[in-house]
C-alpha cells in the first residue's frame, strides 16, 4: 500500500521541494497551500504523515497542529513541522503538543527521509518507468 503524505505550505516552491524529494518512492503526496483547506485534506485522506510549514498566513502551524490533535481521527498522524527560522522562543512548549519532528528549511533530501521513515517505516523505491 502507498504511504500518503500530506504538506502544507503557504509557499508553492517549498511543497515543490518536498514532492521532489519523495518523487522516487512509491508514495502519494498531497498538498494544501493553507492549513484548512490542510485539515480538510487530512480529514478526507488519512494521510500517513503529515508535514507541515511553521508560519502561514491566517493560521501558524502551531495552532493548526493544536486542531488536528483534538480531532481523534488524526490525533495519532505523525506531524513533521518544518520551519525557515533558527530560533523559535515557543519550541518547547508546542514540542510538549506532540509534534514529531521539527526541521529546518531548506530540508536536505536525507534528513526528510530519516524523519519519515522514523514515524512510518522504510518506504519502498516507486515502480521504474519503462
């Protein structure tokens, strides 16, 4: 069975980063540009890992991870939260709302991967084209 994950990210370059990325695993990606029409999707998808972009605009990721933790359904998705600052002063405190994994962008190829293949096992190489 294909793993499906779900990215949401205001900035279309960097949902393109991750699709990248995975583009050589049999996996399925979705993309949100916004964390309701995310919550949506994840409702609707089930995804196996969700990954998601710190600041956006109307919602941060912080209050959209809160969201999907209250909603049993998705209480138990690993959430991988992907940010382009150094520092963030409320780490620990949202750390302590079970995010999974938090990382730096721009996100090397290896790093995504150990962080997924952490929360949802080894994915597999997608089919060759020929």
């Amino acid at each position: 069975m294909k793993k499906v994950f779900l990215v949401i990210d205001d900035m279309t370059d960097d949902r393109k980063l991750v699709r990248l990325l995975l583009r050589k695993y049999d996996c399925r990606i979705l993309e949100a540009a916004s964390t309701v029409e995310g919550y949506t999707l994840a409702l609707k998808c089930k995804p196996h890992c969700i990954l998601i972009d710190h600041m956006m605009p109307n919602e941060n990721g912080y209050d959209a991870i809160r969201r999907f933790r209250e909603e049993p359904a998705l209480r138990q998705t690993p959430i991988i939260m992907l940010t382009s600052r150094r520092f963030d002063a409320g780490f620990r405190d949202y750390m302590r709302m079970v995010i999974d994994d938090f990382l730096l962008k721009p996100v090397e190829a290896e790093t995504l991967l150990d962080a997924i293949q952490a929360r949802v096992g080894v994915l597999s190489l997608a089919p060759t084209r020929g």
